[in-house]
C-alpha cells in the first residue's frame, strides 16, 4: 500500500475515533415517564377539557366507563390511549418556564386538556395538562407547575374526553338462537314471530305463515339484534322529557329462550330516531332510520324465498 493511502487511511481512523468519543461525551436526552404509577397499577383514570370529563375505571371485568355513564370503554381506542399516554414518555427538557410559557403553549388550567391518574389504591399519583399547537408532537406541564415539557405523541387532539369516542357502541346483543318470540306493533300493522327450534313463523291479523329459510327481512332482524350499535346517547338534562316525544313510532319486545325479555321502543326525533332499552331506562339512543325500518317491514316481505321478488306493493 502507498504511503499516501495510509496517511488518508490513518486519518479516516482518527476521524471515527474521534467522532466516537464525542458522541460519548454529549448528554444524552433524557427520558422520563409522564405518570408516576406503574400501568399496572392504575385504579382510575379521569380526562377533561372544560366542562367535559370522561372517568375510566378498572374493574375485574376490565376497564369501564364510570363516568358520565356507566359502560364497556371501546377496546381499541382505549388501548391506544393507554400506550401512548398512560405509558407514555417524554424527554426531560424544559421547553419553557413560567407564566408566559404556559399561556404561549396553551396550558392554562381552563384550556388544557387534562388527564389524571389514580393508583390500585383510589390515591391520586399524576395530574397532566396538555395542549397541541398544529404540531407533531403535545406540549404539557404538571398541575401547579409552570415547566413546560413535550411528549412525542398527539394527546390533546386525538383523545378528546367525547362519550361517542369512547363508549362501545353495542347497546343490544342477542344472538339468533336466543330469541324465542318477537312481537312487534307500529302504526299500520302488528305481528309476532316465534321461533321453534330453525324454523320462524309470522303472525298478524291477516296472514299466518312460516318463514322461507333464508328470508332477508328474517336474517335483518336478526342481525340488527345481534349487533344494536348507536354512537350518540343522550342522558340527564340534555335528554328530551319523554312525555315531549309522544307514542313510538314501533315498540318491540323480545322474549329468549331463557324466558328473560327485553323492550326496545323508537320515538321520532329531528332527522332521526331515538331508541329505549329496557336495561339501559335512562338512556336514549340516536339511531338512524335503518334500524327502525328493519321492524316495520310488510307480511309479504317475510314470506319471499331466496331469490324471489315480493309482490308488488310489499314495500
């Protein structure tokens, strides 16, 4: 090898050392996480931005919400929640301090999106205050603190303490071979179904007759009662007064074969429909004209075979 290869080779070997040691000397970031409890420990958690507040608390069955409702969390989005908040991390660099830092990045305490956390033992470990300015990444401090750190996640913006976002929407969930009798009155017809064993027979005043196996309306009632999600519930002062939403527009209840029963009712309200169950009493539920409609069908509708046009009118 020439002597000019190995002066260059020498130096390229002293350039990488020395960038080496460097880097060895540098501080490092630092990394910090936001709530002091272990995740695994956590009892209760409580989001708020104003006059709006969501508490999850953790029960044997898992985690619920327990307030302003109590109801089953929606799993993925709570999941998310919890890796990227709850377990979150973040870089132990003050961003700003005081006053002005607070107001500048949004964190006053009547505008910050607030998260806090209990432990197993009902003792409140970390209350967390958190803003987003159109960036990547949430700015926060620590209630009755004026450091400002940031978090390498979207709090503010992506977990807003809405009950729509959190609820599991399911509101109803009987599978098909549950159901025993279903008996349904609306304005222009009443009938009954009833089951026996695979076979569903229909009755109302005119007509009486067993449903073909494969009947679409058959299996659309039975798939909206298997699965009877609504996102938007109503409760407490902002409810309607049921007395203002006159007679249901259908009522339908439901016996199993266990010989519980449950009442479904709708009520016409604005530009959709409001549902009563009877294991939720306080509740109502905004659905749209689909569900309602599903119950409201005409006889010849549940006599078509597979493959076959209704009579004329049957719509």
């Amino acid at each position: 090898m020439k002597r000019s290869q190995l002066i260059l080779l020498f130096i390229l070997l002293l350039l990488v050392v020395g960038y080496i040691w460097l880097r060895s000397r540098s501080p490092r970031e630092s990394l910090k996480p936001v709530f002091a409890v272990d995740s695994l420990h956590v009892g209760r958690i409580e989001i708020s931005q104003g006059e709006r507040k969501i508490v999850f608390s953790k029960t044997p069955q898992g985690w619920k919400i327990s307030q302003p409702i109590d109801w089953d969390v929606e799993p993925d989005r709570f999941g998310l929640f919890f890796r990227d908040v709850i377990k979150g991390k973040y870089a132990t660099t003050v961003i700003g301090e005081g006053s002005e830092a607070v107001a500048s990045y949004q964190l006053q305490d009547s505008l910050a999106f607030w998260v806090k956390v209990w432990d197993s033992k009902d003792r409140l470990r970390t209350q967390a205050l958190f803003a987003n300015l159109g960036h990547p990444f949430d700015y926060f401090r620590y209630a009755g603190q004026d450091k400002v750190y940031q978090i390498r996640q979207k709090v503010a913006s992506e977990y807003q303490p809405d009950l729509a976002y959190w609820r599991k929407p399911n509101v109803l969930s009987i599978s098909p071979d549950r159901l025993f009798r279903i008996s349904v009155r609306h304005p222009k017809n009443s009938y009954v179904l009833s089951r026996n064993a695979d076979l569903w027979h229909f009755k109302d005043k005119i007509a009486e007759f067993d449903v073909p196996p494969g009947n679409v309306t058959m299996a659309k009632i039975q798939n909206i009662l298997a699965k009877l999600d609504a996102y938007n519930v109503m409760q407490g002062e902002e409810a309607p007064a049921l007395q203002d939403l006159g007679d249901p527009v259908c009522e339908v209840d439901i016996l199993l074969t266990d010989k519980s029963q449950r009442q479904i009712r709708f009520y016409k309200y604005q530009d959709n429909y409001l549902m009563t169950v009877d294991n939720h009493p306080d509740m109502y539920f905004e659905v749209i004209f689909d569900t309602v409609f599903r119950f409201t069908r005409h006889a010849p509708l549940f006599n078509a075979r597979v493959g076959e046009l209704p009579p004329k009118g049957a719509f």
